[in-house]
C-alpha cells in the first residue's frame, strides 16, 4: 500500500472564505509538502455582481456571479497552491433572514444529512488527517457558515475516519486591536465588550477567551500570499475590508491564525503551534 501525504482539508462557505480564514495554513503547509484539500459549499451566487451590483438590484445575475466567482476561487487557489478544490455547488444562502435562505436549492434548506453524506464521501477519498471548518455559529452567525459545520460534523460522523478537528476562532485579546484597525480604515464596526448584554442579544460574541484558543498557528511568512488570495477575489472587494490595509498592514494582523481543537488522538499538548503537532 503506497504512504498516503499528510493532508489537510479546510470545509468552508463560500468562495474567498478560504482565504480569510485559513489562506495562511493553506499556504503554510502547502509549501511544506503537506496536502491541501479544499471544500467549498455553496457557489456564491449572493455576492457582488459586476460594478458592486447587489443581490435583488436590477442587474444582478445569480448565475453569472457563481460562474465568476468559480474562476476567482481557482485564481485563489492557485496562489495558495490548494491541491484539491472539490467543489458541492449548493445555492448560495445569504445573510440570516434574506428570503434566499428559503430558496429551492439553497445549502441552507438542504438537509444536513444530504450534505454530510457528500462530504463523507470526500472524507472517506482523501482521509486527511486534520479537518478545519466553523463552529456552532458559523464564527459570526452566517446560515450557510453555520450548515457548513453542521454537515462537517455529521460527515465525521458517518465515516471512520479520527482525524484532528479544528474550528476557526480569533482570540479576545486580539478583537479590540482589529476593531481599532477597520474604524481607521474606514470601517463601520465595534469590538463587542465581554458581558455586554445589549450586543449578546443580537448575535453570539465573537471568537474565544484566550486561554480557549487551543492552537496558534505563524503565518506571517505567507501574508503576501493570502493578501493575494483574497485580491483574486476582485467581485467581491467592496467587501473585503482587508485588501484596503496593504500587505504589510495585512500581515501584521493576520498573521497568526488561530483555532480550537475539538477532536484528537494523538494526545499533542496544548496549547500547540501547528495542526499537525503528534501526526509528524
């Protein structure tokens, strides 16, 4: 039986979320022989058309904005040299609340148990030994962030594979640092306080405690690469925040990125530095 590489698969939304999220590991352990593989879950239709046109304005083709952001999502993969994008094409859901939430089709009304069993069978093609995707809450409350989990855990589930798992999170200490750089950039945002309730009541806070953030991976190295990503992403830059700051500005924000570890084997101690820390 020939030794099958070390491979990691990131499980995400949307196209240019690979990038924000995880384009630093993917790039990372890229470049150190490991395999990437990347799921994306939905096509992205309810993004940017051409010229900034929004969904449900006149001009706005579903169609054509999935087709285009396929082509960006290859462009950001190969900057990341993703080895495997595998792609399931399900409707692009919306924000919370948008009437395409409920649309024929959308990954938000899909069954969980359809989904799962799609990506078991990449789970089960690919067996990669760490598995990344959201939380409970999508990280910040998005339908189709929250279903790609659902289905993540349940794909786990029905396979019998035991790789690592890992949520993205940000850690606390670091929310009030990003809130002071998007407000200087000309973004609309605040850092929400611990036990404020009035923002509790609209949405779940963002990332973890500190001391709950269980692995801190450097990506510093790659921050060119992931600016680069997410520049692929042109239809959307209206939306990405990020690519206002400059690559150097970029990475020194984000240039660690950060998640909790939710399945093991290997007994690595954490905190950790690397999704692969006991597999090698």
């Amino acid at each position: 039986m020939v030794d099958q590489p070390l491979t990691l698969m990131a499980v995400h939304a949307h196209p240019d979320d690979e990038a924000t999220g995880t384009g630093g590991v993917l790039a990372r352990y890229a470049a150190e022989g490991i395999r990437t593989v990347l799921v994306t879950c939905t096509d992205g239709a309810c993004g940017d058309g051409p010229g900034g046109v929004k969904p449900g304005e006149p001009g706005h083709d579903p169609a054509a904005v999935a087709a285009l952001r396929r082509a960006e999502l290859r462009a950001s993969c190969d900057v990341l040299k993703v080895g495997h994008l595998e792609m399931l094409d399900y409707a692009d859901s919306g924000m919370m609340g948008w009437a395409t939430n409920d649309a024929p089709g959308s990954f938000w009304r899909t069954p969980v148990e359809e989904g799962a069993a799609r990506l078991a069978e990449l789970i089960r093609h690919y067996r990669p030994d760490v598995v990344v995707t959201y939380d409970e809450n999508g990280f910040y409350g998005h339908p189709d962030h929250i279903q790609a989990h659902r289905i993540t855990m349940a794909a786990l589930a029905m396979t019998e594979t035991t790789p690592k798992v890992y949520w993205t999170t940000a850690p606390r200490s670091a929310m009030q640092r990003f809130g002071e750089v998007m407000r200087e950039f000309g973004a609309d945002w605040e850092a929400p306080e611990d036990g404020d309730a009035s923002q509790s009541d609209a949405m779940p806070e963002i990332g973890l405690p500190d001391e709950e953030v269980t692995t801190w991976v450097d990506t510093t190295a790659f921050g060119g690469q992931k600016y680069d990503a997410l520049a692929a992403h042109a239809s959307q830059g209206e939306n990405i925040f990020f690519l206002r700051m400059g690559k150097e500005r970029f990475t020194e924000l984000m240039g660690v990125e950060t998640f909790v570890r939710v399945q093991d084997t290997t007994g690595a101690p954490v905190p950790e530095n690397d999704l692969f820390a006991g597999l090698r």
